[in-house]
C-alpha cells in the first residue's frame, strides 16, 4: 500500500466509511434504545395511574376494585405483565392480575432501593417464568381512614431487551450491506478518478521510449497545471541539450583557427615565436569561457526558478564600484519595494557589474542605475544605466551588442562586455536596448523578467 497512491485512498476510505457505519449504527440503536425505554416507563406509569384508580377501600376494609388496563397481556399467563395491590399492615390477601397466575412479586428491600418522594420506586427482578421484569411500584393512601395500598405493576423487560437486540441485528445486518455498497462505489469511483495519473504514466513511458515528445491530451483541471510543467520540463531539457550541442560544435570550430596557427608554427622547424604562442592561447582562453559561459547560462534559463534580490546585488556592485572609482558619482535610485530577479545572483551580478564597468570607463564624472517598473502585470522590470559620458551615436549601436566589437580601440577592453550582457539576458528571455540619456551620455535599458512575489 505504500506504493500505491489509489490502495492508500481506497483503504482510508474504507477505514472511514467503516468507522463512519459503526458509529451510525450504534447512535440509531442507543437512540432508538433510549426512546423506547422512554416509552416504557410512561407506559407502566400510567398504568400504574389506571390500578391505583380502580381501587377503593370497601365498607368492610378490604381492598375491592376491577382494573382494566386495557392489555391483555395482564390475562395470560406467565405473559411477564403482572400487577399486585395489597393493603399494608393488613393479613388479608393481596389482589393479583390473572397472569400471576396466584405467585407473589418480590422485590429488593427499600434499604437497597428506596422510595423517591413521591413514594415510587422502580426496579428489575426475575419473574415466576424465569424472565426479567421491570417492576413501578408505589405506597398509595386510598381510604378515608388513612389506608395505604401497596402497588406493583410489572413490565416484560426480557422481551423489552430481544425486541432491542433484534432492531440491533438488523440494523447491522442493513448497514454492513450499505457499508459494503458504499465501499465498492467509493472505490470505483477512486479507481475512475485515478485514471487520468495512469495516462500520464503512459504518456512519459511514450517519451521515454522516443515515441512521443510531450505530455498530449486534454486532463483534469487539477492534473493540467502539472502535465503543463512537465511539458515545459521536458522542452527545456530538449533545449538544453540541443544548446549544448550547438555551443561545442561552435566551440570546436571556433578552436579550428588557433589550433592551425599554432600546428603552423610547430611545423615550420624554426624555434616557436613565444608572442603568437601566447596569443593564441589567450584566444583560445577566450572562446573557451566564452562558450562555457554561454552554455551555463542556457542551462539555467527556462530552467529550475531562481530568486535574486537585486537591492542587495546592486548595493554590493554600486559600493565595489565606487571604492574603484572615486573620481566618479555612482547614484542608484532604487523603489520602495525594489522588484526580484527572476534569475541567479551570479547571473544578476555579470550583468550590471559590465554595465557599470563599462559606464565608469566612458563616463565623465556621472553614473546613474536606477529601477523602473512598468504600469502593469508585464512580467518584468527595467534596469537603467546612465552616464555623462560620449554616447554612441544611433546608427553604431546595433553594432555595440555585437560581441567584440570595439568603436574605440584606445579603449582598454576585449568588447566582450556587452555582448555577454546581450547573451546572458536574451537567455532569460530579457531585451537589451541603447539609447541617449538625459546626463548627456548612452543609456543602456534592461527589460529582465521579475520574480514571483512569495507569499
């Protein structure tokens, strides 16, 4: 059962349904019981009422009376309803109900059970045919003269508790078959229900297989969402692998031209020339990072979610930049509630640390990163890097993304910086733009996607 997601919900509902039952069972019965016992004793209650009132003491001081008490249980013999009236302190004989058939009730003492105040007692005892009686009985003054009558009417408790342990018996017997019923329909239906998870098994066995290269089909409004994330799992993978593909095939062509310079240089037979040596391994140096770097960040985009918060970040990179560049003003403007980066911190990190590298390095005096949020559920944030600086002139910024190129060769740098900027935030889905800025310099705009808000 552990295994089993559908055996572990079938079995606690059945556990369920099973306690569910029992306890139904047994408030119908208790219930049921306590009603009847209910009725009994108002039963024998007024019938008790209905003997006392046939009874009068006559002239001679004897006992006389006819009661009907309208059963005719109290006719038949040994029927366990019996009633008995006798006159106390009196030697004459005690009047009995034909049922008795001439046998006497007995009693426990009124030490054991004594009468409440209004002179009643009621208790059980074994009647003259072997069955339990529940017996009111009652000291009533009847005579003028201050006679007090000794009344018992007895009731047939044994057939009292059969008629009980009979309505029990079949209400057990109704139950279990509604029990067993509701069992069988909550587990077909657990069965139904667990259906759609089956499909999705047998959709992934499909992929696993190559026969299929996503989740297809219509599921439930509860399984979609899930079948949805697998699928863009899946997809990822897919890219991720295909990516990785494409970078060392790229890497491997890219590798082609220093390693021919330098087989070059091994196969002229003349001592090596350290110079080119060194340059093309930097070269090569290069473009392995480069790929690498491009090949991690295509694995993490799309990918597994990440959370970075960028007031943190960009503080660390605002202050680092500002103890290596004290000749330059680095403002940051960020908002009250500053927006997360949907994206790793290393990532996050790269992207500004370029971007104000390379605004520290053309800027006169002046830098400004600020953070805009656009009016409304866009899914991202703007990062904006300002600087005093020369600008870039329209028609040569396309240019700039491109990745090593330089417009300034007096300029120390690789020209790699943007274009990574440009990579890394194309790998989330992001946009890079350029554009003029109100300190006079370039303006470089950052569209990245915007963490979730955790709640």
């Amino acid at each position: 059962m552990k295994g089993s997601l559908r055996n572990r919900v079938i079995a606690l509902s059945t556990v369920w349904t099973v306690l569910a039952v029992a306890l139904l069972g047994w408030l119908l019965v208790t219930q049921y019981r306590l009603n009847a016992e209910r009725g009994f004793a108002d039963l024998q209650q007024a019938q008790l009422f209905s003997l006392i009132a046939a009874f009068r003491i006559a002239d001679d001081g004897s006992l006389t009376g006819t009661p009907n008490l309208g059963d005719r249980s109290f006719r038949e013999a040994a029927s366990g309803w019996y009633w008995q009236v006798a006159l106390v302190g009196s030697d004459a004989p005690a009047r009995q109900s034909v049922s008795l058939g001439g046998q006497f009730l007995t009693g426990p003492s009124l030490t054991d059970v004594p009468y409440d105040e209004q002179f009643t007692r009621t208790f059980e005892t074994e009647g003259p045919a072997g069955n339990r009686l529940r017996v009111l009985e009652a000291e009533v003054q009847i005579g003028s003269g201050g006679e007090i009558a000794f009344f018992q009417l007895a009731g047939n408790q044994s057939e009292f508790n059969a008629a009980i342990a009979a309505l029990a018996q079949n209400m057990a017997l109704l139950l279990t078959l509604f029990g067993a019923g509701l069992i069988a329909i909550n587990g077909a239906i657990i069965v139904v229900g667990m259906r759609p998870l089956n499909r999705v098994r047998e959709a992934l066995r499909a992929i696993h297989a190559g026969e299929e290269q996503a989740l297809a089909g219509h599921y439930p409004d509860e399984i979609q969402p899930m079948v949805d994330e697998m699928n863009t799992l899946i997809d990822n993978n897919r890219r991720v692998v295909e990516r990785a593909r494409t970078q060392v095939g790229n890497l491997a062509h890219s590798l082609k031209t220093p390693v021919s310079v330098l087989k070059n240089e091994a196969d002229r037979g003349k001592p090596v020339d350290p110079r080119l040596v060194a340059d093309q391994a930097d070269a090569m140096k290069a473009q392995v990072e480069h790929y690498l770097h491009r090949a991690r960040i295509a694995a993490q985009a799309g990918g597994t979610a990440f959370r970075t918060d960028i007031d943190e970040a960009l503080g660390r990179l605002v202050k680092v930049m500002r103890k290596l560049n004290p000749d330059k003003m680095i403002m940051l403007d960020l908002p009250a509630t500053p927006p997360a980066f949907a994206g790793e911190k290393e990532d996050f990190e790269e992207i500004c640390g370029n971007l104000l590298e390379n605004a520290c390095k053309w800027a006169a005096e002046r830098i400004r990163v600020s953070i805009v949020e656009p009016s409304g559920d866009t899914g991202s944030f703007l990062i904006m890097v300002d600087d005093d600086g020369p600008g870039i002139v329209a028609d040569q910024r396309d240019q700039a993304l491109r990745r090593g190129q330089r417009l300034d060769e007096t300029k120390p740098g690789t020209g790699l910086g943007l274009s990574i900027v440009v990579e890394t935030v194309e790998a989330y889905k992001g946009d890079v733009s350029l554009g003029e800025s109100d300190l006079g310099g370039l303006r470089v705009t950052l569209a990245l996607p915007r963490a979730r808000t955790v709640s």
